[in-house]
C-alpha cells in the first residue's frame, strides 16, 4: 500500500535545498494538496551500510531467514536503508523486494580455499584454477558484485598470506566484468594487494595493509575502499587469541596500531572511502553511526556521505529526487557538523512509509 502524502519541512542535504514532499511513496516534484506537513530540520538520503552481512548469525554461523530479516530491521531502525551483504552464507534472495526491509546488495557467498576463512561461511574451491568460473557463477547469483577472500592466515606460513595467483585474479576479475559484475575482495595484509590491484580489483574491503605505492596504485585504478574501521577494533583481541602463531598475532597487532593513518593517507591521496560496518557474527548490526564517527577521526572530509549521498551514487541508487523511492531519514541537526545525531534518528521512511 502507498504511504502517507507528506510535506517535510527542513533541508535536505547534500545540496542544501528546503522541504521535501512525498507521495505513493515516491518523491514529488511539486507540491501535493492535502500533504501532511511534518517539522524535518535535516532530511538525509537514507544511510548505506556498504559492508555488512545479512546472513551470517552471532558466533560466525549461517543465518536463519527469520534471523536475516531480524538484523534487516536492526539496520532499518538505525535509518540504514541500503546494505551492500559482501558475502553471506544464507540466500536471501527471497527478501527482494519486501518494502519494509531495507533493499539488500547481496555478493553471494565468499570465494575461498579450504581451511582459509572462517569455517561453514565461504564456497570452499579445492584448486585455485577453478576461480573464474566460481567467479561466473557467483556473478548471476548475486546483485552485482561478487566477494573474494584475498588473504588469511595461512597456518602453514603461520601469518597473512594470499589466496590466489596473480594469473587467476586477473582471469576472474575480468570474468566478473563480463559479467557486468563489480569484485571486491577481503584483504588485512599486504602481500595480495598487488595482484588484486593489477588484476583491476574494483573495491577493497579493510585494506589495513596498504602502503603509499598500493594507495597510489588505487587512485590510478579507481578501486574504492571500504575500511570497516569498528571491525578493526576486534584486531587486538584476534591476536590475543593467536597464541600459537605469534607472527600473525604481531602482525594483526601492528596493522591496529597504524589503521587510522592508513586510511587517512588513502583518504588524503584521493581513494574513494566508504562506511562500513561489517556486522554480522562479530559485530553487531546497526552500528553505521559509529563507523561514521570513526572515518571522520580518520580524517574523512565527508563521512556522512560516505554513509549516505555518496555511498548511493557509487552504488547506482538514487538519491532524493522527483520519482526516486522516498528512502530517508530525518535528523533534528546537521549531522555533518555533529554525526553524534546519527544515533537518534527523529523518523525513518522507507518507501514513504514511517517507521
């Protein structure tokens, strides 16, 4: 069913304009007799959380659908309305299109080798050649994108280490491509990044290994970064837990201590940077205010963007404008000069509907 005929009265950002009328759900280009007029000092496209993960349940376990649809309203309630699910266990297909679940981006499940990524989680491919067409058929199941595992510990090397040859990067990624899919990849340290770039990588995800030639090497390809800087907090306690590998656990350790600067160097040299939270398992969902204050101490100039217009129009999704989905979330102040407001939003639409 349609939702109310609105007037809201207060700017909207980012371009600053004043009031906003929603009808059938939808943004109108001219105002509406009989619209319900509502005080909304700051109306904010609705957020995007461009990491996280709709299916995968406390302790690192696959999702139940029901669970899935839990941790949707825990995003929605927080005004995060668009989720990019960068892997997930759990097909959650069946929840496109409910319009009161915020829209889900799914990357299907993670590509990876046996043994190097959390168990039960990722298709598992026994030999590496067998990427690429891992890779074409993760691309028809998904919305777009397609997950790769760049590294993990490799118990063998007892640290970070990469999964895949060079050679077979290059060949999947532009399978991806053909495919009209985007690929990003899961990588803490530094060793894969190389060959992920090369191979023309659209997106990486942490990136707490970058160094000033790699930042370099992505501004010259495009490739975005998602830093997933609450996720970054749970490094010390990874180490901590990695008593029998005591150079991963320094590793883990030293790319905590220098994260902020990391990402500040990419944010300063030109990298597209993103807010993402990585819930699911680990981290709760709902948490995209706190990923947004985190980027800003890393010296984002534009952090609610980076949760919001910008993070949509990298995305393909519309911002608020006449026909787009009313998608938004209304603040009392600015959040751009205090994202602190994030946590407390005043009223949530979701397709016009008021939650």
């Amino acid at each position: 069913m349609p939702g109310p005929t609105l007037h809201l009265r207060g700017t909207v950002l980012p371009d600053g304009r004043r009031d906003l009328v929603v009808a059938d759900g939808v943004v109108q280009a001219d105002p509406v007799a009989g619209a319900e007029v509502i005080d909304a000092p700051f109306i904010v496209p609705g957020l995007v959380d461009a990491h996280c993960h709709v299916g995968i349940a406390t302790g690192g376990v696959p999702a139940t659908l029901e669970q899935c649809e839990e941790q949707a309203v825990v995003e929605r309630s927080a005004g995060a309305l668009l989720l990019r699910d960068c892997g997930s266990p759990t097909d959650t297909s069946s929840l496109r299109g409910r319009p009161d679940l915020p829209e889900i981006i799914r990357a299907a499940r993670h590509l990876a080798r046996p043994k190097r990524y959390i168990p039960g989680l990722a298709l598992d491919l026994d030999d590496p050649a067998l990427l690429p067409d891992a890779v074409a058929a993760a691309a028809t199941r998904g919305d777009g994108w397609v997950k790769l595992v760049g590294d993990w510990i490799d118990r063998g090397e007892g640290d970070l280490a990469p999964l895949w040859p060079d050679d077979v990067l290059k060949a999947a990624i532009d399978v991806a491509h053909s495919h009209g899919a985007r690929v990003t990849a899961h990588v803490f340290g530094t060793d894969a990044l190389p060959g992920l770039l090369e191979a023309g990588i659209d997106c990486l995800e942490h990136g707490t290994g970058l160094t000033e030639d790699l930042i370099a090497a992505m501004v010259a390809h495009g490739t975005a970064l998602v830093p997933t800087l609450i996720n970054i907090e749970t490094f010390p306690g990874i180490a901590a837990g990695a008593g029998k590998y005591p150079v991963y656990a320094e590793h883990m350790r030293d790319l905590h201590r220098r994260v902020r600067n990391t990402v500040g160097a990419a944010i300063d040299a030109g990298v597209p940077v993103f807010a993402g939270t990585d819930a699911g398992g680990g981290i709760a969902h709902g948490r995209i205010a706190d990923e947004v204050l985190a980027l800003r101490a890393a010296g984002h100039p534009d952090p609610v963007g980076a949760a919001s217009w910008t993070a949509r129009e990298w995305l393909g999704r519309p911002l608020l404008e006449p026909g787009a989905p009313a998608d938004l979330v209304v603040y009392r102040s600015d959040p751009r000069a205090d994202p602190e407001v994030l946590r407390e939003p005043v009223l949530v639409l979701l397709g016009g509907h008021p939650y």
